[in-house]
C-alpha cells in the first residue's frame, strides 16, 4: 500500500449496502414498496455481539464517518476525530456502525433512486421521511447485523437527535445515548434557517418541482446558497473573525467597487457552496431540513419532554458548545433537565469551544476527554 | 484518613447520608464522594461540577455529573427531589452563598455543608501577630488568587442559618489535620479548622 494511515484512523474502508424487500410503512402515510441502506462499519463486532455502536449522521453527513475509501482520498470520513482507536468510540473495542439515512443520496435509497414503479428517478415522488422513520429503517439494519441491543447509539447535531429518538422508540435496544450539540426540537429561528435554504433550492429554476434528474438540470444555484447559508449558521462570529476577519484576497482595503469574491469569507462560502452541489442531492436537502423541523418528541407527550423520555432506559450523555447559536447549550439543557426530572443516568459536559455548531465535528481536547470517559464507562457485559 | 480511604471530614459526611438515598454533590469536584456513597451506601443521585478537567473526572469514576454554575442556583431541580444535597468545602467560594443554602433546602431534604471556619485560632494568629491574610491548610490561597470570596465563621454560619430559618440538625468541627479534639469541641469557633452542619428547612 503507497499510502500510511495516522495509527488513531481505522485506515481503508469499503461502504456495504443491504437491501430490505418488505415494504416500510412511513410516518407521513406513504409505504416504500422496498429499500436500501448504505453503511460501513469500523472494528469488529463481538461473540455476543454486546459492542455495536450505532453512529447517526447530521443533515449533510453521510454512511461514511471514519477513515479513507481511497488511498489518495484527501478528507477523512466526517467524524474522524471520534472514530478510531484510542479515541472515543474506541474501535479496538467497539464495533461502530454508520449508515447513511433513508432518503439519503450517498447509497441508501432516496429521491435519487429509480422509483420500482415508474422506472423513473423518485426525485420528488419520493415521500418525505421523519427521525422515526429513519430509527425504523436502522432497526432492520440492526436486526440483518445481529444486533439485538446497541451498547450505544451516538450522534452530533441531528444524529443527536435519532439517537435520542432510537431510546424513544425502541428502549429496550439502546443500552446508551450520546447527543452532541442536539436540541429537543428545533427553535422557529431553526426552522426560518431551514425554510430559507429550502426556497433557495426550490426557486431555483432549475428545481423544476423537483424533477429536474429528468431534464438533465440541477438546482445548483438553489443548493449552493442553501449550503452558504447553513455554513454561515455553523460557526460562530468569534469561529469566523478568527478564520477569515475582514481579509481580502488581494490587497488590503485595495476595493475592486464590482461584486467579485473579494474577501475571503466570501472565497470560503462560495467554495463550500460550490462543492456541496458535487455531492449532495437538492431534493435530499429539502427531505433532511423537513425531517429536522419536524423532529418533536414532546408533541405527542403534551409538549413534555420528560414524558417522551419517560420509559426509556438508556444511560445518557449531552453535551453542547459554548458558541454553537444552531442548537444552543440551553437545548442540550432542557434535554438535561427532562432526563433529571425523570431520574434518568445523565452526564452534561457543556464544552467550551470557539468553532460554533461545527465543533462537534472537530478535535476539541475537553470534548474527546469526557466523551472518551463516557464510552470507557459502558459495561459490555451489561448491554447484551 | 479513616478505614473508607475518605478524608475524615468526608468519611462523616458519608455517615450522615442513609442508605439508599438519592443525593445530589454541589462541586463534586473527582465524585469521588458520590462514588463512595453510591458502592457503601447504595445512594444514587448526581454531582454538579463547573471544572471541565473534574467533570471528565466524575464521568471517569461513573458518576454521574452535570456540567453546571453553582452560582446560577439549582433551577434545573424541583422541590424536595433529593433526600440531602452535599455541598464539600465550596460554600465560601459561591458569589451568593445565603441563596444557595435556599437552594439546598428547597431541592433536598436535608442540607450538608463543610467549610473552613475563618476564626480558628491559627487563622486569627495569622491575621493578629503577622499582619498577613490567613493562610492554613484549608485556606491555601494567596490573597489575589483565592476562589474563597466569601469565608465565614462557625458563628456566622449559625446566625445565618437562623435568619433563613433554617434548621441546624448535627454540628461536627474537625481541629488541625482534620482530627476530632477536645478542644474543637469544647470552643468550635477558635479551635475547629472545618465545620460540618446536617440541616434543613425549619
């Protein structure tokens, strides 16, 4: 092999996909005739198989949360620096699974797919999908592993959130929670985020009402400033003064009076947004920030949390990011609450970061430290 | 240190807790104490630490603790929902003291606090024949760089305790090296070093 991976990475990996023939009835009404998820899994799953760790992607994540699929990849998979050995979700120890969410477009069947029934793209035939439908679709994924309990589902962001959503659902299969910079739902500023992402895409006059894989167009314009937008909401003011300030490509206070990248948070935006239309679906987009809006497990408990989490019981750990303004530290907070009101095993670390809602994603030592101490709590012998 | 491998101020702490209560530690510091009282008393409950490093600590020694500022009171609690709330050697270094012993009360059954008494007598000589800020084991601060904002006195305590009607149970008063002594008994506000109260809303 011409290229050496860090010790800390699980190195080369290869992305599986399992097919699931029995029809999945969905919260919105609809019924998928049939489906497939994409995944990967890093470590290896034990006799018992009591050390399955199920990772859950954010909004534009995908199955591929750790090491390289290629030996010149440039990028690791998008939780590398809590995935591998010695770092929090310990691969020596456990065996973690990742897979990209149903109405995804990196492998897991989405608007994207050939609809069975048209022989046509789904594009915007294809229903939208909720957090609980999702919990559902990997619940299949579990059984086809072998997995009867996970010893800990885990995410960041949104994934946060299925994690909280799979000890909700399906109590007696998650020995452990972890929801990083999570929220119990989202805050109307949250979903005015999302609604302007979404009629930037839909817009676009190339969304064609989501059909457009069968004109040949994309949305490239509607998706790159959805994109623009939503990185501007991950860092924070402090994130950005430190990374770009008002710091212009050319020459200082050297203005050029036209609307060219001058400065470079500009550079940096139109870079992100530009590459993101590369890999990421529009229609996939406008599905994801749905589901995010919709994601309320109070609702159907008369808007109490602590009754939604009631008869789950998983040990639980939340921790936010000082600067994260997307899903605050008083978020993570009030789920802290629900679970001390309801005698949950709770741990809060509330960890001080600069890097705003992104951080989750990113080395910060005092976030690897009590995360790491966390899963090294998880009695194996306990969750099978 | 006693047969538990606690400090004796914590071992009587321990003591006064029952078997099978539910707790919560005011900076919990390394929950080493919860840790105790969990495996010798069967207590449950949580700590509540604001050091990142200690938090890290506490989650270490599987316990379980909530990032919070003592200083913000204990909103994230409803009445009487623990059975004590310990607070170890942190009530001089709160910003609002006489609030949070409010706190302990209303959350909890019963209130356990420690504190160093700033007129045992070592303390006194310090201030009288040198002229310097006290300084002992307990206090072991530098006048500019000290946490402890707001150190009292076992009298102190006392008349704020009867202020807040609140009720003082158990006293104990621990002299030099955190040993019991006659005289510690005898005159606690000049020869105890620490201070412990069991107490609760009268």
């Amino acid at each position: 092999m011409a290229t050496s991976y860090p010790a800390d990475s699980v190195g080369l990996v290869s992305p599986q996909t399992v097919a699931f023939n029995a029809p999945l009835e969905l919260d919105g009404g609809h019924t998928l005739p049939s489906f497939e998820l994409a995944y990967e899994t890093y470590g290896t799953l034990n006799a018992d198989a009591s050390n399955a760790v199920l990772v859950c992607h954010a909004l534009s994540g995908t199955h591929h949360a750790a090491g390289y699929h290629a030996n010149d990849d440039r990028k690791p998979g998008w939780w590398e620096a809590c995935i591998g050995p010695g770092k929090p979700l310990d691969t020596q120890r456990f065996f973690v699974v990742c897979s990209n969410n149903l109405g995804g477009c990196h492998g897991s069947t989405g608007p994207t797919s050939l609809n069975p029934e048209t022989g046509q793209p789904y594009g915007a035939d294809f229903p939208l999908v909720t957090v609980r439908d999702w919990v559902r679709s990997q619940a299949l994924l579990a059984d086809h592993l072998g997995i009867q309990r996970w010893a800990a589902v885990a995410g960041g962001s949104l994934g946060g959130m299925q994690a909280l959503q799979w000890a909700i659902d399906l109590p007696d299969r998650v020995a452990n929670v972890v929801a990083i910079a999570a929220a119990p739902r989202l805050s109307a500023q949250n979903i005015a985020f999302n609604e302007v992402a979404r009629q930037a895409i839909r817009s676009d006059p190339e969304f064609h009402e989501g059909r457009y894989q069968q004109t040949g167009d994309r949305p490239r314009r509607g998706l790159m400033l959805a994109r623009m937008l939503g990185h501007i909401t991950y860092l924070s003011e402090a994130a950005m003064r430190e990374k770009f300030g008002r710091d212009q490509r050319g020459v200082s206070g050297d203005y050029g009076y036209n609307f060219d990248v001058e400065f470079e948070v500009e550079s940096y935006l139109r870079y992100q947004g530009q590459s993101f239309v590369d890999r990421f679906d529009a229609n996939t987009y406008l599905l994801m920030t749905k589901a995010l809006d919709y994601f309320d497990p109070a609702a159907d408990h008369d808007g109490k949390l602590g009754q939604a989490l009631a008869n789950t019981h998983s040990r639980y750990f939340i921790a936010s990011f000082t600067s994260d303004w997307r899903f605050p530290p008083s978020a993570s907070r009030e789920i802290v609450r629900a679970l001390l009101d309801t005698n949950k095993s709770v741990s809060y670390a509330e960890i001080d970061s600069d890097h705003g809602h992104d951080a989750f994603l990113m080395p910060v030592p005092q976030y690897l430290e009590t995360f790491s101490a966390f899963m090294r709590g998880i009695d194996l012998g306990a969750t099978a | 240190m006693s047969t538990s491998g606690l400090r004796t101020d914590l071992d009587i702490v321990a003591s006064w807790v029952g078997k099978g209560c539910r707790v919560l530690d005011l900076g919990c510091g390394d929950g080493l104490l919860l840790r105790h009282l969990f495996d010798s008393r069967q207590a449950t409950g949580y700590g509540l630490e604001i050091d990142p490093e200690k938090i890290s600590q506490s989650i270490a020694n599987g316990v379980n603790v909530i990032q919070s500022d003592l200083d913000q009171g204990l909103s994230d609690f409803d009445d009487q929902v623990f059975d004590q709330v310990i607070m170890t050697q942190t009530l001089q270094a709160v910003q609002r003291p006489r609030e949070l012993l409010l706190e302990m009360v209303r959350v909890g059954r019963e209130g356990i606090v420690t504190f160093p008494n700033f007129a045992y007598y070592r303390l006194r000589a310090h201030l009288a024949l040198r002229g310097r800020m006290p300084m002992s084991g307990a206090l072991s601060y530098g006048w500019y760089e000290t946490p402890n904002i707001h150190l009292c006195t076992i009298s102190d305590f006392e008349i704020l305790c009867e202020e807040l009607s609140i009720r003082i149970l158990e006293r104990r008063v621990l002299s030099h090296n955190y040993q019991q002594s006659f005289a510690g008994n005898l005159l606690p506000n000049l020869f105890g070093e620490i201070a412990l109260y069991r107490f609760c809303q009268s």
